[in-house]
C-alpha cells in the first residue's frame, strides 16, 4: 500500500489547486512529509513579535493544506493527520505560545 500526500492551495482564486507532494511506503513517512509543508510555510511567514493567531490565520488563507490518503481509495483523509491541528500547534510553539 502506498500513501499519497496531496497539498491543497485554496489561495489561488478563483479557483483552486491540488498538487501531489508525494508518494510514501508508510503512513509515518507521509505524516513527516505533511508536517513538512506546514512547517516550511509557518517558519518562511513567522515574523517575530506575531502572535499564533495571526499566523495561523495566514496558513488557513493562504498556506496549502496537506491531506494524506490510501491509493487503493479506501480514505478521504487518513487518521493520525490533521493539518489544522498540527498548524494550531505548531503556529503556537513558533510564537512563543502567545
């Protein structure tokens, strides 16, 4: 079985766009693939003295949102990945938890 990570870019208006980030053996090698972007986009936008809030609002308009699934089309999203909770968390520690 393989494990598709899929990155959804809601930004680019009016429509929009989905691209595959790649393809992992395991579930865990796909989740560190999806923490991946989140990161690489949290860091690249922190500015210092940003509050988490400020900053997660920018990923949830503006980051792309990875979603992770099963090639053999049993899954809309596996479990163990949830870009919007690991964005919240990781928006928190980058700002110091403000």
């Amino acid at each position: 079985m393989t494990f598709l990570v899929e990155a959804l870019s809601k930004h680019l208006a009016p429509r929009t766009e989905v691209r595959r980030a790649g393809e992992y053996a395991t579930v865990a090698e796909a989740i560190a693939a999806a923490q991946k972007i989140v990161d690489g986009f949290l860091q690249q936008n922190h500015v210092p003295g940003m509050d988490a809030k400020a900053l997660f609002s920018h990923y949830r308009d503006h980051g792309e949102h990875p979603f992770i699934f099963r090639d053999d089309d049993k899954t809309l999203n596996v479990p163990g990945f949830n870009h919007v909770y690991y964005a919240m968390t990781r928006a928190k520690e980058l700002c110091g938890g403000k």
